[in-house]
C-alpha cells in the first residue's frame, strides 16, 4: 500500500541541506552567547498549562486559539502544553531553582523547537524553531542595548541585509492604564461597526487592536492616542536611556509607535526585527522586550528582566548561503596582525591578543620578516584584513586593509574589534 504519510500540516521535515542552515545559525548563536556571557539552559517541551496562561496571558491569540493541548493517558486533557515560547518556562525555571540568590542578572539562551496551532502559511508553521536570549534581573536601559545589538548581530551576521529594528515603549502600571482607557474611549463610537474580531480586542485586551490589520482599523489607528503620549516619567527616562545606549553601540532605530506585540508580559521596551519593506506579522524575523512584572506571576519577588526570541526558520530562509558556509568552514583567520617594525613582534602578539579576547579570529605574523612579505603570507591564509602596526600606535592608531578589496584606512584601536567585526560581517552578506 502507499504510503500516505506525512509530515503534519505546518511542520516540515528539516532534511540535510536545511539542517546546514540551522546547524549554522545555531552554532552562531552558541559563539555569540558564549561571548556576551549567556548560559544555556533547556526546560521541559510540554509545561503545565497554567505556565503559559499566566506568564503569556490568558487574552492573547497564543493561549487563547494556538496552545496545543496535551493529553497524557487516563489523564486531564488540558493539564499539559507543548511550549508556544520558552519565556513562560524559562520564568518559571528561575523562580523553581532559587536563581535570585545568584548574582544578578541571570543571562540565559535557549535554541529549540515551539509550537502554535496557528494557521499555516509561509513563514508561519505550527511546530518552528527560536534562539531565545533573556537577562533577568537588571532593570535597564544599558541591558535592554546589550541585548538587542546581539539580537541584531545573529540576524546581520545569517547575511541578512537592510535590517530594521522597530522600537516602542509600551509603558507600565503607571502610564498604561490611562493609555488604555483613552483608547477604548477613542474607538467607542466605531465599535459597533467594527468586525467581530476587533470589537472583542478592544473589550478583552485593547493593546491588541494596535495590531489590526482590519482597513478600518488601520484608518482609524492613523489618529488614534499613541502610547508614546502617555509615558510616566520614569519610563519616558527609560525609553531615552535605551536610545542613547543604542546609538552608543550602532544600532539603527526606526521608532514604532504602534508596536505592543502578542504577549502580555511587556512593559516598557518593546522592539521587532524586520526586513525593510516587508512588513506584516509573519514577516518578523524576531521580537522581544522587558517584562518587569513576569517573574512575580511565578509567586518570587519583582524581578526586571528583558529578552527576545528570534525566528530561526524565517531568519534561515533570507541567510545567505555564503554566510552559513562561512560559518561552518575552516579556521581563516578575520584578521593577521602585521607590521613595519620586523622585530616589534610583542606589539604584534599583543594586539592580536586584544583581538581574539574581543572574539575576533586573529592571528599575528610573529617572524621577523619584512611588511611585504608578512603581507604576502597574509593573503596565502586567507585572511579578509590586514592590521598594519607601524608608528601611529603611540598614538593610538593602525591601517585596516582589506585584503580582498584592496582598500586601506587609519583605525583606532579601541574601534579595530568592532569594526573588524562589522566589515567581516557585512562582507559575508555579498
Ligand atoms: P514572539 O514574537 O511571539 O515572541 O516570537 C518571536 C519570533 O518567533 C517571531 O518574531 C517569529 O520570527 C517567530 N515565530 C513566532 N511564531 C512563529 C510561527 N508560527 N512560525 C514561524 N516563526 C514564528 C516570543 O516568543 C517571546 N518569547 C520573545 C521574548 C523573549 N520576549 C522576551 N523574551
């Protein structure tokens, strides 16, 4: 008989050329944790279904309409859920095992599967995968930046170009409560013509109205109060902070006044990662925010704590191939370390150092041996640049040449990992 098998709607088979991909993505997520001091940690596939309930929200789409119950034998068919996201969980896990005791905050990462019983369609599939990072217990705004320029790095370094990160605070108990009743007070003359779907978000959980995609809607949103208007304060100070930190570490924002995303535990940072110009729910290449009130739902002391979860199938599908196989090949070096000075091979070493200590591939060219032939052994490595120390260090200054360009310009040594990192990274997106 035929074999009429197959994989259940809205899950695929990862066959090898995609487990390529995903090993990739996965191991980078690894090396970048690794670097930014993230743990790993892994909770159950299925929890109590209470665990997401209470940490996502009963009112939301994701409990409401697309937790895939779990019955176990002889047992309550709504006791268990296999996990929609692992933030709920990996709440729950911090409170269970005590981790307030340890220094704060707790950095933790997660790379697996979650499950939606969501309508399929492209990029939306009932069984996906997520690389989740969360910090918990620091209130901010530096970590928020921490966080979200990693964030940021994982989806520019799978080669995906003309990244966007669009960014909201969406307050907290102070400013919020107000913001909502303005708002429901707003569509109250419309509610009555609006489809069934939206009047009930505006009864059940008025934030997600922002998210409609009803014309009507959208219309209306236009010159509907915006959060931004109502921030107390503190978290206007918050929102700031976070700008300025972002700035710090080159993290382009576009502002996104209408994003309050799908979860109820946020408060205040709130941000999405997108494509530009694809726009649209299952166009998110990952979203995240600060939680601040999460950790006490699981019965332990208010705890700040921020994180995201990135979508590994969809960043997976825009990677290019010339990034993941990078990633998985050989040990080139970024970066030789060369110079003018034949002997000056400590400062050579030391700069190398320096660089592989800010999780740069580097290496130093430690013969005694002319600039030219030192360059000439560089690009037999196959090494993408070239620092050229030479007397412009005393003042705090190498040449970065591109080996492969041909291009050659002054850089500071305290930009040189970075901008080592930027380079080699965008580089991989051609
Ligand atoms: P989320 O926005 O629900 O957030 O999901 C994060 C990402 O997972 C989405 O942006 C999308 O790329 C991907 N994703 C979600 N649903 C699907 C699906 N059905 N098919 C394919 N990909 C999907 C969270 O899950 C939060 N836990 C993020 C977070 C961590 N916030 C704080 N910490």
């Amino acid at each position: 008989m035929a074999n009429k098998f197959q994989a259940p709607r809205g899950t695929r088979d990862l066959l090898p050329a995609d487990m390529a991909t995903f090993r990739a993505l996965e191991e980078n997520g690894r090396r970048l944790t690794a670097l930014y001091g993230y743990a790993p940690i892994e909770t159950p596939i299925f929890e109590d279904s209470g665990v997401f309930e209470r940490g996502v929200g009963e009112v939301t789409d994701i409990v409401e309409k697309e937790l895939f119950r779990v019955r176990s034998p002889g047992g309550d068919a709504d006791r268990w859920a296999l996990r929609p996201e692992p933030t709920a969980g990996i709440a729950r896990a911090y409170v269970e095992h005590g981790m307030q005791t340890l220094p704060q905050p707790v950095k933790l990462t997660m790379f697996g599967p979650m499950f939606r019983y969501d309508r399929p369609q492209a990029g939306r599939y009932r069984q996906f995968w997520q690389f989740d990072v969360e910090a918990i217990g620091d209130p901010g705004p530096a970590i928020d930046a921490e966080i979200i320029e990693l964030a940021w790095r994982f989806i520019s370094e799978a080669g995906v170009d003309n990244l966007e990160l669009h960014l909201n605070s969406i307050g907290d108990a102070q400013c919020r409560p107000a913001y909502i009743t303005d708002l429901v007070e707003f569509f109250g003359p419309y509610v009555a013509n609006l489809p069934p779907v939206d009047r009930n978000r505006i009864e059940k959980n008025p934030l997600r109205v922002l998210d409609s995609k009803s014309p009507g809607i959208v219309a209306l949103l236009k010159s509907a109060p915006q959060i931004g208007e109502y921030l107390c304060t503190a978290c206007r100070a918050h929102f700031d902070g976070l700008v300025q930190h972002l700035d710090a570490v080159g993290v382009p924002v576009t502002p996104a006044p209408l994003l309050v995303r799908g979860i109820d535990y946020y408060t205040r940072t709130a941000f999405e990662f997108y494509q530009r110009g694809a726009q649209g729910q299952q166009s998110a290449l990952g979203g995240g925010g600060r939680y601040d009130g999460l950790i006490e739902l699981f019965g332990a002391k208010p705890t700040p704590g921020i994180g995201f979860g990135l979508g590994v199938d969809r960043i997976a599908t825009l990677a290019t191939k010339a990034a993941t196989a990078k990633e998985t090949a050989s040990a080139h070096p970024v970066a030789i370390v060369v110079g003018a000075d034949p002997g000056a091979t400590a400062a050579r070493l030391k700069l190398a150092t320096e660089l592989r200590a800010a999780g740069v591939a580097a290496s130093a060219d430690l013969a005694p041996r002319t600039l030219s032939r030192q360059l000439e052994r560089a690009a037999r490595e196959g090494a993408h640049f070239a620092v050229v120390v030479g007397d412009e260090l005393d003042q705090g200054e190498v040449q970065l040449r591109d080996l492969e360009a041909g291009t050659q310009h002054p850089t500071k040594v305290t930009d040189l990992a970075r901008e080592l990192q930027r380079a080699h990274g965008s580089h991989r997106h051609g």
